[in-house]
C-alpha cells in the first residue's frame, strides 16, 4: 500500500505541476514559472543520546521538485522529495516520499475552477498515540500519512444573485512503521485510511443591492467514510444568514437552519471468548455481520451570530458564535497583511469528523503560492509553508486514534521579510473529543479528549551571493485524558549552503531532537549531523 500512496501523490504532482501558466493576455509566460528538479547525495551520522547509545551513519540519496507557477487562471505550488537511506552495518534502510502540492486551474475563467491537493508526511506515533515529528531514519520507528483531494468549485452571478459551490472527494491514509503499543504493552486502535466527500451551495445578495441588507440560502453535506469498523460521519445542514450593514467597514451577520449529524459504527468482530479480535497492525478487526450502531445523532436548529469587519484591503475579521452540534460552537478568521513583507492569519475552527477529513480540511485550506519549509537534516515536510499568500499550517496532527471526534481549536501563522532575513511561525491549539458506539468497542474510546499544543518555526537569511543560513525549531505538547498522559516533543535544526558552482552546491547542516512521553518507558533524544552535494538541473 505504501508504493500505491506513492504513486498517488507522484502522479498528482505530475498533474499539478503540468497544469498551463496564463499571463494576463492569456498566453504562456516563463516568468511566473519556477521549476527546480534536483538530486542530493549526503553522509549522515545520528548518535541516540537517550536512552542508549547507538551512533548511526548511512548514505542518503535524495531526488526532487520544487516548483511554483503563477498565472491569471491556474497556479500551483509543488514540492516533492524521494530519498533513499543506506545504511552501514545495520538493517536500518528506508525509503520516503514527502512533500505537498496544492494547484487550480480554471476550466472557465471567472467561474469553474478545479482545484486538487496532497500530503505526504513521515512521522513518529507513541503508544498514546501522539503524532510527533520523526527525528530518526529508521524503518522500524517512522509512520506515514497520505492525504489528498480533488474537485470542483463554482462562482457565477443570475442577476443579483451571486451563486457558488464546491466539491471535494479525498482519500486519507495512515501506515504505522511497527505495532503501535500502550504504556500496558496493549495494541492501539489507530487510524487505518478514510475516504471524504464534502459538497456546499450557496446563493446570496450583497448588502443594497437590491435590498438595505445581503441575503442568502446555502446547503451543505459532508462525509467521512472510515475502514476502522466501518465508521460513518454524516453531516447534512440547510440554514439562512442576513448581512446587516452598520458602517462601510462593519456588518452583523446572522443565521439560522437546520442540521442533521450522525457518527456510527459496525462493532468488532468476537472470539469464542467474546473478546475483540485484532488484525496484526493492532487494528480492530470489524464484524460485517454487526447492524450499524449510532454512536451521536443530533438533529435540529442550528443557529449563529457575529460580526464582519473590513477597515481596509489589508484587514479583514470574521467571528460568530452560535449552536451546532447540540452545544455552543465558535468559529472565525483574521487576516492582516500591512504590506508585502509581512502577514499574519489566524482561524477558528469547530466540527465534527475523523483523522483524515481533518487533514483534508487544513490542506484545502492552504493556498496555492507558497515555498515549503523542510527539516535541513531528514528533509521531512513539517506542515509549514511561507509565501506571497503569507505563511500557512497544515497543524498539528494530534493523535491517530480511529474514533471519529469533535474537533475544535485554532491555528495562527505569521510570515516577516526584513531585508535577506526570512521569518516564518505557525502555532496552534487542537481539542479531540473522541465519539464512541455504546456497546462496542469503541465504547471505551467515547469521551476520551486528547488535546494538542504545537509551535513551529523557521529563519532564513542570504549571507552573500554565494552563501546562506537556515533553521529550523519546533515543539509540540500532548495530553490524553487517558490516565492522564501526556507527550512533549522539540527539536531544532540548522544548516549552512554555499554554491559550487551554478548548479552544484554543498551543505552542512545539524539537528537535535528530544521526546518525552509518558506512554513510553524512557525519554528518547538523537543528534544528527549531515553533509552534502546537491545538484539543481
């Protein structure tokens, strides 16, 4: 499965990246197009520091694609990385594809847009369950994630009517690198993959034209179906919102609808003992014949109220708070851009879904027009860009528990260009309410809140022509109302390039990494170091 996850996200690459470039006359401009294959050969040495002692070295062979292409109806940004470590007198060799891409293109200009995404991500999983970064190029302690998506989206005007609507199919998968166990020794229930389907139609008036206030009737559906005993997530609304103008920079904006949410379940299938059975990953194995089981069903009024604020192009607010889900929700957005140079965006967010549809929510949620931030050591993807749109986050991946969840929290990135000094931050806070079938297995997940507190960051600065200067920082904070565990994780990386030649540069670069988890028996700590030749065609 993972060469087929591979080829997924190759070939989605492969479209995205072949995808016209239009200049405002609608022709081909070379200009807005930067493409940049390469391939790097590097020496690495990784010493454990904790708890033992082992020192690592292999030979790492890395090819890959960045590119950026911009034009006035498509765009697209890519980077994608294959790399092959061989390591010396250990069976320690692995191979990983990551990367993100994210690209559109409008079949009819100013109307029908197809848009597409995806996500490979190397990561490390507790026996919490915790996603924490990888700091080792080990076969045996590395999982993967694949995420991605397709569709339409729409934008037409009848009249005074504006109408939109999109939709999105995706596929999410998760492949742990060992038998993902807890503190007891007992196999987790993680995430296996999932499938996504979200729909939306909108139709709407602006404020005055042609009535005093903006109107508009909008319809939404999205599931999630998911393997881990067949799990179903149904969420269908219909709702009405009012626009009422209070100055030419503030509205209040209000709605009401109604709404029907279902999460349910097959169980798992019983040995002679009535004990669930496992299949060799540690994953329940589901019971076919087992009737479908709700596990949350709420059905009703929903209902929100909040402002809209625009002071200036630069500038813009939304917040609402509300009803949904049969509890007080809160949602939002800020955007400040003072200038080219730098950027700030904040979001709010509140829903209920599984592993992936989350992922596949923060990828459609990203731009097009970004350069990816990777780790200078392992040249993993750490969710966080930066670009002309400002920085962005895909965020924290939290747990990979299989239960589907309330999920609710915010997320902030902010970009700052000063002279040669490139600056990028993403932060964020993510609050899981796991949802479990009485009656099933999954009855011993429901309740369980698994809460995420993550920091990311990165600097980059031009010495000279010639000569540059990189890091990298992260930490992550992870807590379980599971017997109150919890995991923190941090690293740092630096690294120095210096050119060759025109296409040929070298690079020296270094990274320390420290886990501490309460799920596991010791703290876990590496140091690694890299050098390299890297060759851009």
């Amino acid at each position: 499965m993972r060469h087929l996850k591979t080829h997924l996200l190759l070939g989605l690459a492969a479209i995205v990246a072949s995808t016209p470039v239009l200049a405002q006359d609608g022709e081909s401009d070379p200009r807005n197009v930067r493409i940049q294959p390469y391939i790097e050969v590097s020496q690495i040495i990784s010493a454990e520091l904790s708890p033992g002692d082992d020192v690592v070295t292999y030979t790492q062979i890395a090819t890959g694609v960045d590119l950026n292409a911009q034009g006035r109806n498509s765009g697209a940004s890519v980077s994608v990385r294959y790399e092959r470590n061989i390591a010396y007198g250990d069976d320690l060799d692995s191979d990983t594809v990551s990367g993100i891409a994210r690209g559109y293109v409008s079949v009819v200009p100013r109307s029908l847009t197809l848009e597409a995404g995806a996500l490979a991500s190397r990561t490390r999983v507790d026996g919490g369950g915790a996603v924490t970064p990888n700091p080792q190029v080990r076969e045996d302690a590395e999982s993967q994630i694949y995420s991605l998506y397709a569709g339409p989206s729409l934008t037409t005007q009848v009249g005074a009517v504006e109408v939109t609507g999109v939709a999105r199919v995706g596929y999410n998968r998760f492949e742990a690198g060992s038998l993902v166990v807890d503190e007891n020794g007992d196999p987790v229930d993680v995430f296996d993959d999932s499938v996504t389907y979200n729909g939306q139609l909108r139709a709407g008036t602006r404020a005055g034209d042609p009535h005093p206030v903006g109107l508009a009737a909008t319809a939404g559906f999205y599931q999630e179906d998911i393997s881990n005993l067949d799990q179903r997530v149904r969420d269908a609304f219909v709702r009405a919102d009012v626009t009422v103008p209070v100055s030419g920079s503030l509205a209040i904006v209000g709605g009401v609808g109604y709404e029907d949410v279902e999460v349910s379940s097959r169980d798992a299938l019983r040995d002679v003992n009535g004990d669930p059975v496992r299949d060799a990953s540690g994953r329940f194995v589901t019971d076919e014949s087992s009737p479908r089981i709700l596990a949350f069903d709420v059905d009703g009024l929903l209902w929100d109220v909040g402002v809209l604020w625009r002071p200036s192009s630069r500038t813009s607010l939304a917040a609402s708070v509300g009803r949904r889900y049969d509890s007080t929700t809160y949602y939002g957005s800020f955007s400040y851009n003072p200038s080219v140079r730098s950027s700030l965006n904040i979001n709010v967010y509140d829903g209920v879904t599984g592993f992936g549809g989350q992922l596949n929510n923060a990828l459609a949620g990203l731009g097009t027009d970004f350069d990816v931030v990777r780790n200078p050591v392992t040249g993993d993807f750490g969710g966080l860009v930066s670009g002309s749109e400002g920085a962005g986050i895909i965020g924290t991946l939290g747990s990979v528990r299989s239960a589907a969840f309330r999920g609710r929290g915010v997320n902030a990135s902010y970009q700052r260009r000063i002279g040669r000094l490139n600056a990028a931050i993403g932060a964020g806070y993510d609050r899981r309410t796991f949802i479990g079938a009485e009656g099933t297995v999954l009855e011993l997940a429901d309740g369980i809140v698994d809460e995420s507190y993550y920091l990311t960051g990165a600097l980059s600065r031009e010495l000279d022509r010639n000569s540059s200067l990189a890091a990298n920082a992260y930490v992550t904070w992870f807590e379980s109302s599971v017997a109150d565990g919890n995991a923190t994780a941090f690293g740092t990386s630096a690294a120095y390039n210096r050119s060759i030649t025109q296409n040929l540069s070298a690079r020296a670069a270094l990274a320390v990494d420290y886990i501490d988890s309460d799920f596991s028996a010791e703290d876990f700590a590496t140091a690694t170091a890299l050098l390299g030749l890297r060759y851009n065609f």
